[in-house]
C-alpha cells in the first residue's frame, strides 16, 4: 500500500471486487455456524365474514372534482357524462352542482340529481347544503332552512363548514331581502 499526502488518494492493491468477496465469503462461513432460522408464521386467516382488504382504488370523480375548483362547468358536466357513476351520490351531488353553476343553470336537473344522491345517502353533507342552495335560488327558504336543520341534526353541537356556509347563504338571502346571493369566491 501506497501513501501519499493528504491531498492524493491512497492505493490499495485489492480491488473492491475481491475485498467484497472476501467479506462475502467470511459472512457465509459464519451464516453456515448459525441454526436454521425457522420458516415465518403463516398469514393469520380473516373469518369468512369479513371481506379482504383490497388495494386502494383512484377516485373516478377527482378530475370532474378538479374541473368544478377550476370553474370549467362545461367540462366537467363532459367528465361527469363520461364517468356516468349514478350509483354514486357523490357523483348525483357533483352532477346537482356543476348544472346548478353552469353557464346556463339546469335548476331542475340539478334538483333530480341532489335528490337521488339523498336517496343513496340521506346524510351527505355536501348535497344537504348544495339542495339548500337550490332552493334559495328557487325562492324556497322554508325547505333550505329544512336543510339546514339536517345538517344541524348531522354536524352536531360542534357545526361542519357545510352547515356554516347554508346558514350564511339563508342570511345573505334574508339580508337582501329575500333573493338568493351567490358566494364570491
């Protein structure tokens, strides 16, 4: 072995092949003294009833979700046609919003749909407050306070920001002397 300053590097007349299988060499000679390492327990087994946990699955909806935080109705309203979920109620509550903000609002379409996505599940938080919406758009602050009161009964004593934003739309309605005020975002 060579050295030199400390500046140069130092010679060494191993390779770093042959050092390796030294080392490698050494460690089976050592695994050889060793007990057998016996074989891993086997996978608990899950009762019949119980379903196998499955790989997560993409979100269909989230490019129809991107396009609706974009504002791109149009768009999205296509996403949604294509993805066509309608045993979903997250996707009826996606179709009820992107036609009740489209360029030209589809009021009644928008309505089918949040009350097909109540029918699949009574408590989806975000269609209880969007169909609140509609109806303050249609002029029907008795039924929007009926949502309200859901997401009252939903959200509990703590409140949900979805039960926030319909009572603030009901005040903003109130305020302007009973029309509908859309949010400003």
């Amino acid at each position: 072995m060579t050295t030199t300053t400390p500046t140069t590097r130092t010679l060494m007349p191993l390779s770093a092949a042959a050092a390796l299988l030294i080392q490698l060499a050494a460690t089976t000679a050592q695994a050889a003294d060793l007990p057998p390492v016996p074989p891993p327990a086997p996978a608990p087994t899950r009762p019949a009833s119980q379903p196998a946990a499955q790989a997560p699955v993409a979100d269909p909806l989230a490019q129809a979700r991107y396009l609706t935080r974009s504002l791109q109705w149009s768009a999205a309203l296509d996403e949604l046609k294509r993805v066509n979920a309608t045993g979903s109620a997250d996707w009826h509550n996606l179709m009820g919003y992107t036609l009740r903000h489209g360029k030209v609002p589809d009021l009644v379409a928008a309505g089918k749909h949040y009350d097909e996505a109540l029918r699949i599940d009574p408590r989806h938080r975000n269609t209880l407050e969007y169909s609140g919406e509609l109806y303050l758009m249609k002029g029907q602050l008795g039924k929007a306070q009926g949502r309200l009161a859901a997401l009252s009964g939903e959200c509990g004593a703590t409140g949900c920001q979805q039960h926030a934003q319909l009572q603030a739309a009901i005040d903003r309605y109130k305020a302007a002397g009973n029309k509908f005020v859309p949010t400003t975002w």
